[in-house]
C-alpha cells in the first residue's frame, strides 16, 4: 500500500468531498485525503507485524526453535521463554524472563515466573531421582523464588500457591538440600508428585 495517490484518484476523491462540504478548500481537503492515506499505511504496516509475530508465536508453539530479535514484543519474548523451558534450556530462558520483568504486563511476568518455577521443580524431582541432591536443592530454591513472584504479581492464582507447598515440602523432606533451620520446620510429610499445570503456557 501506498500513501500517494492517483492524479485521478486524487481528483476524485477531492470532487466528492466538495460535493458533500462545499465550503471546504482544496488545501483542507487534500490535507484530508493525504491524512487517510497515511493512516491506512500506519493500520497495514501494523497489520503486517501483528501477522509476523504471530507466525513467530505459533511456530514456537508448536516445538520448532525460532531465533527472535531482543527488542521483540513481550508476547514474542514469553512464547520464546516458553519454548526453551520446556526444551531444558532454562539458562537461556532465564535472560527473556528478565526482559518480560521490565518490559511485560503483570499477567504475563506471573505466568512466566510461574512457568520457570515448574520447569525447575521439574528438574529438581530428576535430579533427586539421580542422587544429586546439591543440585536438586538450588533447583528447589530457585523454583520456590519464582513461585513467590508469581504469588505477588498474581495473587489470586492457586496454582502457583499449590506447587510452591510442593517445594516447601520437599525442602523439610529433603534437610541435605541445606536450607536454614526455620525453613524445614515442620519436619518430613509425604510429597505430591503431580503438579497442576506444568507448566502452563500461551500468553
């Protein structure tokens, strides 16, 4: 699309406009018409990034690794996170979990730290199954930090309550994880293995 006109096209329009407001002069009206036209690319240029990241979004979605630009939209940020937690990649999601912190709306930075919370608590239940409890423990703490600002972002969302008494669990199961005294008060208790909706994803 473009915003220059026609010659006919041009007189045309400035015809019709003259024909309905007579007393408005060729300057105003071309002024008009010049202004529609450009606010008709703005809406298809805009309608073109909407449609690229979009496309971006879906191809992550469904599993295939996209490269995507560090000035991205949140949404592109959070599917690009999304996709590299649930590849093990959580070093690499971790950065774009910062940027959404900076750059995102409330929801989408809880879903997000919601998200990187599963994957690690995940990944602490393998490596307590392997005998690497040092590791699972700095799993457990991190998956727990990340529960707690989802909790404040989102306070109304039960899940990340649920799974963060999931950690808080086995932090008292497990007392080598090395964690203060005060945070392993309450002793063993059985653990719930399955948490809800790990991990939860589209923005």
């Amino acid at each position: 699309m473009t915003a220059v006109l026609a010659p006919q096209r041009m007189r045309a329009l400035i015809a019709h406009i003259r024909d309905f407001a007579p007393g408005i002069t060729t300057t105003v009206i071309v002024c008009v018409v010049i202004g529609f036209a450009l606010a008709a690319v703005a809406a298809g240029a805009l309608w073109g990034m909407n449609a690229a990241r979009n496309r971006t979004i879906a191809a992550l979605n469904r599993g295939r690794d996209v490269a995507i630009a560090s000035d991205g939209t949140p949404e592109v940020l959070f599917a690009r996170a999304y996709f590299l937690m649930t590849h093990s990649r959580l070093d690499d999601a971790q950065p774009l979990a910062g940027m959404l912190d900076l750059r995102a709306s409330d929801r989408l930075r809880a879903a997000v730290h919601y998200d990187l919370a599963n994957a690690r608590l995940k990944l602490g239940f393998d490596k307590i199954e392997s005998g690497d409890f040092d590791a699972a423990g700095a799993l457990v703490g991190l998956a727990r930090e990340d529960y707690r600002e989802a909790m404040r972002l989102d306070p109304d969302d039960w899940n990340a309550r649920f799974n963060f008494d999931v950690a808080s669990r086995l932090v008292r199961e497990y007392p080598s994880f090395g964690f203060t005294p005060d945070e392993r008060r309450q002793g063993p208790r059985p653990l719930w293995t399955e948490l809800p909706n790990t991990p939860r994803g589209e923005p």
